[in-house]
C-alpha cells in the first residue's frame, strides 16, 4: 500500500527516542532521572478519581452530547467567571483532549493551502495538525527579544496574502513564557483586521508563577481558546480537554466533534466535574506553588552547566536552556548525557528549526532532590562539547 501524501509531513517525536532508550537503560538497572516528558509527576486529585469510580458505579457509560455534558460546560463557563470573563456555556466544546480541541480549532479555520503562522520553537503538533489539513506552516523564528513568543510586530512582518490563522501558546511548550494581555489583545486586534483566526492554546494557564494570568477571551472575545484538564489538573490519562469558540462558530464546532469524536469519554468528564471543587483548588494551588520552587532552583542552579536562560519561563513546567556554549548539535548532546550521566532530557530539535540544535528542554517533573542530583551528574560530565 501507498501511503497518504501528508506522511511526508508528520516527524515522529525525538523525545520519544529518548524515551525507549531511557527505559531500556532502565531495564538494565540504570537509575534514569526523567526530565524529558511533559506529564506532571503529582497523581491525579483523589476527589477527581473518586467521581470518576461513582461514575463508573452509577453506569455513566454512555454518549453525551457532542459538546460534553452541560453541567461540565456550565462549570467551565463558571471558572471563567471567577477569572472576570463572561462566557456562554454554549460557546464551549469538550474535546477528548486539548489535541482534539486543536483539530477542531484548525479544522474550523484552515482550508488547503491555506497559511497558519507560528511561533519557531513551538509544540510539535502545532504544524503537524496544519500539514494533515493542507495547510501552510508559517514558522515565524522567536527568540529572547520576544522572550520566545510571536508577537503583534513579527505576526504582522510575516503575513502573507494567504495567511488565514495565527496560533500562540501562553504560557508556551517548550519555553514556559508567556503572552501578556496587552500582547494578545494586539495579536486579537490584528486578527480581526485581516479577517482571520486567532487560536490560543492556555493549557499551562493554571501554572503561572509570576503574577495571576489573564485569559484571551478577556482581552481578545473572538479568539478560540484551546485548554485541558491533563497538566492543572494532573489528568493526562484522562484525555479530556475543551475549546471555546466564538457565537458564529459554535454549530460548526458541535459538527466536527460529532463526525471526528462522537463524544468525549463519558467517565473523564464525570471526573472532571469534582476539578472545580474548593478541595481539589487547594491541592492544586499546593502543587503549583512546588512547581514553582523546583524552576526557581533550576533557574538558579542551571547557569554552573554552561547553559545560558536568556529568559525567565514564567509557567508551565519547562525551562528552555541555550546550550550553544557547549554544543551545536541539541540531540547528540542529550544523547551523551542519557548515555553517560543517566538523564533525560529533550532535545530543541523536536520543537522547530531556528537554532534548534542550540537549545534543549528541562521538564521539572520530578522533586528538587532529583533535580539536583541531575545536575551534579551533568557537572561531572565536564565541559566537554558534542
């Protein structure tokens, strides 16, 4: 069999590579100090299990609705309104998750050869979503001035005639930055004035450590805003995310979620009605404030490697170091360090093609005592290039 044109265009994750290798040295006794998935290390809220196991008791088994079932959606819309926006509980769709969101959002907005602008490192299913519609991947290179986003000025610099949609993360994988809200309402504004989409992707919002985030919908009401329960929340496996659209987009929304997912899982989003409850906001503000202490000791520790932070990653859990002082080739680098220092790390050549190979990213997914620990195996390396 011949297999479909936009194979071409779909990289496998490198970090996956690592991965393998990382549990196969595993497997041969080695200790791995994981610092290269982008999963939170804490257990999902045990609020959040126990309304997932009354569920399955109950036999909430079966098809929602395509937009999830309205008590979810009314506590997102609620959410929103403790956060000062305003919001429909029409206007948002459950999505199995936050990549069907993406789907849903891109598919919405992007024709064949229709042009989608992107920040230049950005998450990898950014542009492989694009190619599989037909699109056009505008890669936009960022960098420190920008503290690594796309902002009003570079979006404007980079449209083309054919340009149909712009898609921003804040904060962002792989560089834990974010947008300020003056800066998304003049990508908003921008949008608007050349008719087109502003998609923006706040699964990290919950994890901001300097300063209380704003979401677009406040400051740009039109832009489809993509979330998820997997990082504040820790319900990765849950795959439950959400999109909210604007008025004029909501039928067509429930359409696709219809043809492309029927539903989301019906247990996931009975789970993830205990999210909003005051015992689960506890433990998740706890477990934000020790993301918080762990990529405040990175900032400070990682500097003694060699490594340069030109900017301060202000969410997420991800620092996104410049390692052209020691190397010029990200991967080989990680590799040597997996293989000799037992650490895993992702290399920046998963995230885009400007100076990729001179940085690479550190997931702090784990306590400060292994990340420690992963420093002074580095260290011992010596300064050493690849």
């Amino acid at each position: 069999m011949q297999l479909a044109a936009r194979l071409a265009h779909i990289a496998p994750f490198e970090v996956m590579a690592i991965l393998e290798r990382a549990r196969a040295l595993e497997a041969a006794g080695r200790d791995v100090i994981h610092l290269e998935i982008g999963e939170p290390d804490f257990p999902t809220p045990q609020p959040i299990i126990d309304a997932a196991q009354a569920a399955l008791c109950a036999g909430q088994t079966f098809y929602t609705p395509a937009q999830g079932l309205p008590a979810l959606r009314e506590a997102i819309a609620a959410d929103y309104r403790r956060q000062g926006v305003e919001l429909d509980p029409a206007r948002v769709i459950v999505t199995p998750g936050a990549s069907g969101a993406l789907l849903i959002a891109l598919s919405l907005l992007v024709s064949p050869g229709d042009g989608v602008l992107l920040a230049d490192p950005t998450y990898p299913c950014n542009r492989h979503f694009v190619h599989l519609l037909g699109g056009d991947v505008q890669s936009v290179a960022v960098g420190p001035a920008t503290r690594y986003q796309l902002d009003a000025a570079l979006a404007r610099e980079a449209w083309r005639e054919h340009t149909r949609a712009l898609m921003v993360a804040t904060p962002a994988n792989p560089t834990g930055t974010s947008l300020d809200a003056a800066e998304v309402a003049a990508l908003g504004a921008l949008c608007k004035e050349r008719g087109a989409g502003l998609i923006v992707d706040e699964i990290y919002q919950g994890l901001s450590y300097d300063g209380a985030p704003v979401s677009a919908l406040a400051v740009a009401p039109d832009a489809l805003v993509i979330n998820s329960f997997s990082k504040t929340w820790q319900m990765t496996g849950f795959r439950l995310g959400y999109l909210v659209v604007p008025d004029a987009l909501v039928e067509p929304a429930i359409r696709l979620a219809q043809n492309l997912f029927l539903c989301p899982s019906a247990i996931a989003q009975q789970a993830a009605l205990a999210a909003f409850t005051p015992e689960v906001a506890e433990e998740v503000e706890r477990r934000r404030q020790v993301f918080a202490a762990r990529r405040d000791f990175l900032l400070a520790a990682l500097p003694r490697l060699g490594w340069q932070l030109p900017v301060r990653p202000d969410g997420a859990f991800y620092v996104y170091a410049d390692v052209s002082a020691v190397t010029g080739d990200s991967y080989a680098y990680c590799a040597r360090i997996l293989e000799e220092a037992n650490v895993a790390l992702t290399p920046g050549t998963d995230f885009g093609t400007h100076r990729a190979g001179a940085h690479l990213r550190i997931a702090y997914t784990t306590g400060i005592e292994r990340l420690a620990e992963a420093i002074e195996r580095i260290a011992a390396l010596g300064a050493r290039s690849v």
